[in-house]
C-alpha cells in the first residue's frame, strides 16, 4: 500500500537544520500518525511522502516556501519595554499576544524590546530523515474529523 490521500501513515522522523542540529524527533516516542492530504503536515512534507510504502527510509529537504514561509519583515515589531513590566526579559523568551499569537524576543534594549511574530522555523531549510511504519485506510470517523483516532491519535 502506497502513502495517497486519504491514507493514515505512521512515521519516525528526525528533523535537522542545515547545520545538522536536531530541531524535533520522534525518536524514541510513538511514530507520528497523520492522514495524508488533510493538510496536517507542512506542504514540502506531505509532497516528499506521497508514494511511499512501509519500511521505506529516505531524507526529504524542505525549502521555506514549502515548510514555515519565509521570514517577513512585517512581523517583527518593537514594542516599548514597559510593556512588560519590571520582568527580566532575555532573547529567545516567547510571549503570548492578546491576540493569541505566540512572539519570540529577538532583541532587548534599554527602551524597547524587538519581538518577531514569525514561526521559528520560518526561513529555514528543513532537512527530514524519515521511515515509514505503518500505513492503513482511514477510517469515515477519521476521514470527518480530518485527524487520527486510535494509536497515535486521540479519542473523543
């Protein structure tokens, strides 16, 4: 059986930038599980897994257009330190925005603290190595839902 739209496929991965380091793994927990199509993946993941069979292994590059975006300029933004209060502020401290939106500090300096509303991950090659495990139909419960129930899913 092949990875086509619709599938529910289990997969190990380990995710690395182009320096090598790893950025997020399966590795050592449950396989992840996702249905193919459904969009639960970034686009470049789900492309370089159409096709594939159990028990294949292989490495997919992931440019930004097709992974987080690319980083934009617009949302990055200087916000008066006194926004936040008499806290200890340090780069890489993330911060949720009334708006729901998760910002992480780039810069801190004496009046004003530079946040960027961007992914993380936005503009960065992603480089996968993965394996596929398992995969079978989804069921009409799964397919309606548009996620995995059952192992490596949830229960309603």
């Amino acid at each position: 059986m092949q990875i086509t739209k619709n599938k529910v496929a289990a997969i190990h991965y380990t995710l690395t930038d182009n320096a090598g380091a790893i950025l997020d793994s399966s590795s050592g927990r449950e396989p992840l599980y996702y249905i193919h199509g459904m969009g639960n993946l970034i686009p470049g993941m789900e492309e370089g897994l159409e096709g594939k069979v159990k028990g294949d292994k292989f490495n997919i590059k992931v440019a930004p257009e097709k992974g987080y975006g690319v980083k934009d300029d617009k949302l990055m933004q200087k916000v008066p330190r006194t926004a936040f209060g008499t806290q200890e502020i340090k780069v890489g401290m993330q911060f949720q925005t009334n708006q729901g939106q998760v910002v992480t500090v780039t810069h801190v300096g004496l009046e004003a603290i530079t946040v960027d509303a961007n992914h993380p991950l936005a503009g960065v090659e992603l480089n996968f190595a993965v394996e596929i495990m398992e995969i079978r139909e989804a069921t009409a419960d799964e397919l309606s839902h548009g996620h995995v129930h059952g192992p490596g899913g949830h229960h309603h």
